[in-house]
C-alpha cells in the first residue's frame, strides 16, 4: 500500500508534536488556566503546526488551504472517537490508564495518519478521461 511509505515520517512528525503538545499543556496548566482552555489553546497551536509539518516534511505536497482543512477536520474528527475510547477502555472496560492511555493513542495515531494522507498525499490535478 502506498500510504505506508509515508509512515516513518509521519511517526517521526507525530512524535515531535504529541511531545510539543504535552509541554504545550503542562506550561498552560503551570500558568493555571484552565483544562478546557488550554485543549482550545493547544489544538489552535498543533493543526496549523502540525500540518505545516506534515505537508512539507512527511507528504511534500505544497500547503494549501483545502488541505489545511481537509487536515483539520480529521483531526478534530478524532478527537470525539478518542474520548469515547478512553470512556470505554478505562470507565466501561475498567482498564487502569497506563493500559488505556497508550491503546487510546496508538488507535488515535493511525486514525490521525489516514486523516492526514487523506489531506495531504499528492492527489491528481484532474481526472483522465477516455477518449
């Protein structure tokens, strides 16, 4: 599959983020706003960089702003998913959170990669017509 190829970029990509994302939050935290805001402050931060990254980096595709939101969408599209697996894994399941958390992430993380080869792999300009 084609896709695959472009996985050990993103991962290296997904890392970098997810670590400037946490320090990102704990910063927000250690200031003492609240959870809810720091989510609202940290997702504006991590899709514009994130995708910046992404596209040029994994994809080397040209960003544009039907990917940026093309991006954008699958990401805060999984965001609900995710909480619904946390509930789940750790409230229904009764899973301790050093089990869920990482099985949480790991379903996020390929989530996130198909939304974001979605958004940003090289797509054809136009389609071939038989003639």
């Amino acid at each position: 599959m084609s896709a695959l190829r472009f996985l050990p970029r993103y991962s290296v990509i997904g890392v970098l983020c997810a670590l400037f994302n946490n320090l990102l939050l704990i910063a927000l935290d250690m200031l003492g706003l609240h959870f809810s805001v720091s989510v609202a402050i940290s997702v504006a931060v991590m899709i514009p960089l994130g995708f910046l990254l992404q596209s040029r980096l994994t994809f080397a595709a040209q960003p544009n702003w039907p990917s940026f939101w093309r991006y954008a969408a699958g990401l805060i599209g999984n965001l609900p998913l995710a909480w619904l697996l946390m509930w789940l894994f750790r409230d229904q399941a009764g899973m301790p959170m050093f089990i869920a958390a990482p099985v949480v992430t790991a379903i996020a993380f390929l989530l996130n990669f198909a939304a974001s080869y979605w958004a940003l792999a090289q797509r054809p300009t136009q389609l071939k017509t038989v003639d």
